[in-house]
C-alpha cells in the first residue's frame, strides 16, 4: 500500500524501460536479415546495427525499401525525440565516420558491441555481428600457419581409404590395408588398423597413432613392392631417400636465400579507404577467407617479398583476397600486376577490379589482344609512367616491352597455366617483389613445394553462405538426355555451358545442338575467334542473350557467370582430372542447384586412368573437395614427375608421404639456418623486420648465404618428429569409437584422424562438441577416448615425456621436474600421501583413487602446465 504499481507509473524521461529481450538470430543469412529490418521499419519500430559489414548493410536496407512500394512511417512513440538525441550523441563521439543515414528509423554503426537487444516497449531493436553472423567477426591474430592446418592438409592422404588399397607405415614400411578391428589387450579393448606386409605378417596399429600411417603414392602406375618385416630393407629404403632430400633441399633453398636476401617494400596497415572498400564487399566473408586475407597482410607489411600460395575451391572467394591485396598495394603507391592465363578471365577480373573500385582513385587497366595495338601501345607508356595502378592480362604482362614504374604486387591466377617461359620470369620476381598465387586445384609440384615450406600456404575450404554441391552424372553418350538436361535448366531460366574441346568440329555440334534442342538460343565461342568477336559472344553470354554457349575449354579458369547451373562436357574422358574439377566449377556459383554431365563415347574402349578420373570428379561432391582432387590427381597420374626422374625411384622406395615428410623437415632445417644467417626471422615464427627507408634495397646476395653453388651443413632427419609430437600413454580406459556410433569405416577413420591431430584443449572440446552435434551423445568408450585425448593436450602442455600405468601406480615421466612444478605440486599435493614427487617423475597412488583416477591425473598436469 501506498506504493506505485508498474501501470501507475509517469512515463520515464531520458530513461529506457528494463523491458528488454533478446534480440533474433540470423546466422549470416543476410536475405532473411533485411527482410526483418524492413518488416519492423515498415511497422514503425526503429533499428540500429553495430556490425562490421555497415556499409553493405545499410545500401541492401535501402534497396529493399526502394523496391518497396508501402511507405514507411516514422515511429509513434513519444520517447522517439529522445531516442534520436541518443543516438547521434552516439555517432558523434564515435571516431569513426558514420554519415547520418537517409534511411528513416534505420541506423548503421560501423563497429562491434558483443551482443544485441530489443526493447519492444519503444519499439527498438539493436543488432550485431553476434546476431547478424552468429559469431562476433573476429580476424584472425596471428597470420602463422597453424599445425593443425598442416595436419588436416596431410590427412588427405589417408581419406576415403579402402581396404586393399597399400599404405605406408613410417616405421614398418608398404603394405596392405585390410581393415579396423577391435582387439583386448590387457583387459583394455580398443581399435586397430590392420596392415598386411610380405609372406602374409601383420601388424595392428593402434587408432592413436594413425598419424604414422599414409596411402601409398609411387612414382608411376606400377603396385609396390611389400615391405618384409624383420629384414632391414625398409630401412634401407629409408636410408637412401634422406640421402636424397638432403641434396634436393640444398638445391630448393637456393632460391629460398635469394629472397631472404633482398629487402623489399613492408606495406603500411589498412587505412580508412581498405576498410571501406572491404566493407562494400556484396557477401558475408568465410573464417577461411579471412584467415588468408590477415595472412597475406601479414605478408605484405613484412620487408621480405612474399610468395604465397592461396587455394581455395571455385568460386570460395580468391579473387577478393586478391583483389583486396592489390587495393592494399596501391595504397602505398604501388603498382599491380594481375596475370590470368585467358582473354576472357581478364575481361572478367578487369570489369570486377573496376567495378569494385570505382568510388576510389585507382587506374585499372587491361593488357590483352581485347586491346588494338594502338590502345596497347598507349597502356604500355602510361604503365612506365606510373598513370595505371593495376594493371591486368594474360602472358603478354610478361613481355620484355612491359615496364613498370614501381611494382610492388604480383597476382599470379592458375600457375599451372603458364609455360615454362612465362614460369622462369615468375621465379625471377619472386625474388624482388610480392607474389600471390591463387589456385583452386594445386598441380602437385605446387602443393608440395607449400608442403615443404618454400611457399607459405593459405586454404579457402570452407563455402560461401547458401551454396549446395554440384549434382555430378558420368553417362554414355546420350542425345535424349542432353536435350532434357537443357530444357530443364532453361525451364528455370537458366543458362548452359556445352563443352567440346575440338575448334575444328564446334560449329558442326553448335548445329546438332540445334537440331536437338531448337528451343535454345545457341552461341559458339573458342580461343581462335577474332578479339572482338569473342568478346561479344562471351558478353552475350553473360547478358543472357544466348542460353547455350558450346565452347571449347577457355572457359575453365575463374569465369563466373551466376546464371549458369548445368555444364555438359563431351567427351570427358580426354580431360585431366584437374581440367574437369575447373570446368565443373563454372555452375554452381549460386544457390541454385547445379547439374555437371559428364558424357563418354559408348563405343570407345575406356583407359583405367581415364575411368579413375571420372570415378574420382564423382565422389569429390562435396564443397571444398579441391584438395582431395589434387592428391586424388596425385595418385592417379603417380607423383613420378613431381621433382624430376632422379628423385622417382626414392618416390617409389617410400611413398610420396614419407618422402614429403623428409623433404619437409630437411627443409625446415636448413630454412631456419638462413633465416637465422640472414637475421631475417621466419615469416611462420610471426616475426617482423625492421623496413628499409622507401626506395632502398640490400645488395643482390650474401656470401654467407647458400647460393646454387654453395652449400649448407647436412640437416639430420630425426623421424620421430615426423609424426605429432611424441606422449606415452598407457591408460587404464577401454577408448574407442563405437561402429553403432559411427558404422561407417571411412568415417570414424577420419574423425580418428581429427583426434590424433588434436593437441591443445580448445581442439578436444570442439572434437566433443562435434560428436555431440553430428552423431549424439557419445557412449561410455567414446568418453573415454575423449578423456584420453584431455590428458594427452594437457600433457602436451605440461612438457611430459609419458603418463603410463605400471601395477599399482600411475607414473607421469619429465625430462626434469622444474624447481617451480615442484614447488606448485608441494602447495597443492603436500600432505597428499597419495602423490610422490621424484626429480624425474611424479607416482601416484592408483588404489587410493579409484574409478576418479583421471581427475586426479588432469589436475596434476594442470599443476604442471601452469
């Protein structure tokens, strides 16, 4: 009595009702985020975004309401004075610029805020990254590699394994993969790879240390020999293949040195005009996109001239990766050079360059026979005088007439297109300016020197929002089904691109097709066409004036035309494996479902490699399958030519793996030397340099560096560290992965694959979160293999040597029992008669702790890792 009930209170002034509720969750589905803030605009309510995508989300807001025909009303509410005075109070002591919207009730902020709200009762809703994308965007800090990338990357090799095809085990040699089983050993039940070696002896590899096993990839077709177990020729084998990566790494280090070498241009950070032109970007970023984007600025703002390698799959986003590095160098007053192996890829990248950066003061230019050679000649003068910023086209970039007035950037489309020739002067200015390749499937020389850390790698692997994978036929040659194919694709407005291969037959197809289908508007397009004629009918294409194109492969690297969703390649046995992943790749760049039919002669005797391809371009569906293309690619063809013929039998002696492992590490040897020789820290190590004054550069070589006539100390290969990093665990757990849990072979192969590779805790509790999402709740033997997993992150972390059981005692072994662990151990464990501390080694008491062991156990290691 006597005080105010919540419906008798004066309306407050200044002050926001405590009415507040969460706000909706959007998941980066922009579409469905404009559509709610014009629904609530158009109800009266008003919306304020905090969101590092402002830009793009005011300009999609107002065009939604343009196409809208309902007027929007102002709020009715007579807190809204207040709330607008709030609110630009806000915009103006907020650094960054943020004009006044002319939106009504509409309100961007460039910025981040942890999560949003509503406030229904002054009808307000605040959104941000946390609602809009489901997560704060947060860039990546470091723009390191991480290890765990590295191991996913080599985890390839070993998916979508079968039994009988042959492994390599790194320590037991070839031999036969015959499947998992599930053995008790001790009382202890787990799971084991079973490998089949000579005269029939097999060996049982625990699931945990799958990381030591590989897929065979020889130097040809020819199946390998099987190693004998108890004999020394595996280790022969091995003898001679370190004798050969020693002397291959001298030689690829010669050209890692020069470039050490030379001091290039280090790249001031973003300004203001980068942030906007990325914030004017039409679509969400993926993680991966911006984990190479951070590393190739990481790259750039370093005086070391970079050389990185970014492969993504088709149509995941490289082009915007280079398209904001070659922004960034322009910024410093750099020049840029796009180099794409097709006309029609230049024209493409040049009205997507121009486009995107029309709001600023960049010249962009293109070199290519689209051009007359009087417009040629007045693109070359103004390219030498510094008028044309960046500047993009095929080969003819190359030539010895092209100069540059100060070239500070690199951009290199689809190497493996380029000749010999052209790839000579690409090494050359490795060595003096940055580089940045993008590939969407790596040929294997490319993907093994990245491997072996000559060039640093950057992988797109994850789709952009809203796209689905291509549905995949591989047919007989069948007319009756063509036809349907097309007028299926038209019956949705869609476009078709017709792929045959032979100029001199195109037209007589583009007739049949015709005949076929004379529903369709048919255009024809090859790379012996007049400059001009083939502009016009690729820009007829684009326009939707014509609804088939039949053309040969000129299509295959970057054209993007989001209308097109059916491709049908004739004749697909003629084409690598890596040709047909790029032409599958031109649908299927919306979110529209795409169709890919892959047609073969039916009275042609098929070749085995032929029918391995196309069986491999149909199991890759999935998104991002670019990579496994490649080492599928790999081991088709054989990985003979990867590094010349004197290294192919040392290839065949071990596998491709193993010999890339030994490659790898005797690399990193050495490339830590120059690094430390040159005073130059490692890229990878995250290290800076101090810049050179603008202008300046370091004599052209270094007589304590390796040069092709010097050599470097022999590197000693130590194989233990061939594999993840080294921890004894022998645990009193029946840990494993149950088949009713995941009954698939392949797939519970790969999730082991995850686990051995998980070495800190936030990876082990995103592995139990991934089970739980995919497959349930984990049973009793899968939480075990998870705790299993828990300690050996945290001893990881802690330094241990080993955490074994031996009778009546867990014994946790250290190369030394540092005087502050033991002191940390002392605090917490003193009176713990339970706890023995050596200087060595730490006992604990296994009858006294029962079925809690593993707490027990975790929370010394904590002590340990503290």
């Amino acid at each position: 009595e006597g005080v105010d009930s919540p419906a008798t209170l004066p309306p407050a002034t200044g002050f926001l009702p405590p009415a507040f509720g969460p706000a909706e969750l959007f998941g980066g589905q922009f579409r469905r985020l404009v559509a709610d803030i014009v629904a609530r605009l158009k109800s009266g309510e008003r919306v304020v975004a905090v969101t590092s995508q402002a830009p793009r989300l005011q300009e999609l807001v107002e065009e939604a309401l343009r196409n809208d025909p309902t007027p929007n009303p102002q709020l009715p509410t007579p807190n809204a004075p207040r709330l607008q005075e709030l609110v630009e109070e806000a915009l103006r002591d907020d650094p960054t610029p943020n004009p006044q919207p002319p939106t009504p009730n509409f309100t961007t902020i460039h910025g981040a805020l942890e999560a949003g709200w509503r406030l229904p009762s002054l009808g307000l809703t605040l959104y941000t990254d946390s609602e809009i994308f489901g997560v704060r965007q947060r860039r990546p800090l470091s723009a390191r590699r991480s290890r765990s990338r590295s191991v996913e990357d080599r985890a390839a090799f070993l998916r979508g394994l079968k039994v009988g095809d042959h492994v390599v085990h790194i320590e037991h040699g070839i031999a036969v993969y015959e499947g998992m089983i599930r053995r008790v050993v001790g009382e202890i039940e787990r799971e084991y790879l079973v490998l089949r070696y000579a005269a029939g002896d097999k060996i049982y590899v625990p699931v945990d240390q799958v990381d030591r096993v590989a897929r065979y990839i020889g130097a040809g077709d020819t199946a390998p020999t099987l190693t004998r177990l108890g004999t020394q020729d595996w280790e022969r084998a091995k003898r001679k293949a370190r004798a050969a990566v020693q002397d291959l790494a001298q030689d690829l280090l010669a050209l890692y040195a020069q470039r050490q070498t030379k001091r290039g241009h280090a790249f001031l950070p973003d300004n203001e005009w980068q942030r906007e032109l990325e914030g004017s970007f039409p679509y969400i970023e993926t993680d991966d996109q911006l984990r190479a984007l951070t590393e190739v600025k990481a790259d750039m703002e370093h005086d070391v001239p970079m050389d990185r390698l970014i492969c993504g799959d088709v149509g995941f986003g490289k082009t915007e990766v280079a398209l904001r590095a070659a922004f960034k160098a322009v910024q410093d007053g750099k020049q840029v050079a796009i180099l794409v192996p097709t006309t029609v890829l230049a024209q493409q990248h040049f009205d997507t360059f121009t486009r995107r950066m029309a709001a600023f003061p960049v010249v962009v230019e293109m070199l290519s026979r689209f051009r007359s050679a009087k417009e040629q000649d007045a693109i070359l003068k103004d390219l030498a005088r510094g008028r044309i910023d960046i500047i993009i086209g095929t080969h003819r970039i190359l030539s010895k007439d092209v100069s540059f007035k100060d070239l500070g950037l690199v951009v290199v489309d689809e190497e493996q297109r380029f000749g010999v020739r052209h790839k000579e002067r690409l090494k050359q200015l490795r060595a003096e300016v940055d580089v940045l390749t993008l590939t969407a499937t790596p040929i294997p020389r490319t993907l093994h020197m990245a491997m072996a850390g000559i060039r640093d790698l950057s992988v797109i692997d994850t789709p952009p929002e809203d796209r689905v994978p291509i549905k995949t036929y591989v047919l007989p040659y069948d007319e009756s089904l063509i036809r349907e194919a097309i007028l299926r694709e038209l019956e949705r407005e869609g476009q078709i691109y017709f792929v045959h291969n032979r100029v001199q037959s195109i037209y007589h197809v583009a007739n049949h097709l015709r005949n076929i289908v004379p529903e369709a508007n048919v255009g024809v397009g090859h790379g012996q066409l007049a400059e001009r004629e083939l502009e016009k009918v690729m820009l007829d294409f684009f326009e939707g004036r014509h609804d088939v194109l039949v053309c040969t492969t000129i299509i295959e690297s970057g054209l993007d035309v989001p209308n097109s969703n059916t491709i049908i390649i004739d004749d697909a046995t003629n084409y690598g494996l890596a040709q047909l992943y790029q032409l599958r790749g031109r649908v299927g760049r919306s979110a529209n479902r795409a169709y890919a039919y892959l047609f073969y002669k039916r009275d042609r005797s098929m070749t085995e490699e032929a029918q391995q391809r196309l069986e491999a371009i149909q199991e890759a569906t999935e998104l991002g399958a670019g990579f496994r293309v490649a080492m599928r690619d790999l081991e088709i063809r054989g990985a003979g030519n990867l590094l010349g013929a004197e290294q192919s039998g040392h290839i065949a002696a071990v596998g491709f793996d193993l010999y890339s492992r030994l490659l790898e590490q005797a690399v990193g040897q050495l490339k830590q030397r120059v690094d430390q020789e040159s005073g130059v820290r490692s890229r990878e190590s995250g290290g800076g340099g101090t810049s050179p004054a603008p202008g300046s550069r370091l004599p052209a070589s270094d007589s304590r560096l390796p040069t092709p006539d010097s050599r470097l100390p022999t590197p000693i290969i130590n194989e233990k560290v061939l594999v993840s990093p080294l921890v004894t665990l022998d645990l009193p757990m029946t840990a494993y992965l149950p088949t009713d849990y995941i009954p698939d072979d392949t797939v519970r192969l790969g999730v082991y694959q995850r686990m051995v590779a998980a070495e800190q805790l936030d990876e082990v509790r995103a592995l139990r979160q991934e089970l739980q999402d995919r497959f349930g709740d984990p049973p009793l033997p899968a939480m075990h293999l998870l705790t299993w997993l828990h300690i050996k992150a945290l001893a990881l972390q802690a330094g241990v040597n080993s955490v074994t059981t031996t009778g009546e005692e867990f014994i946790i072994r250290l190369p030394i029992l540092e005087t502050q662990a033991r002191e940390r151990l002392r605090r917490r464990y003193g009176r713990d008669a339970g706890v023995k501390v050596g200087p060595q080694f730490i006992r604990l008491d296994r009858r006294s702790l029962g079925e809690g062991w593993s707490d027990k156990v975790m929370g010394v290691l904590e002590v340990l890792a503290a």
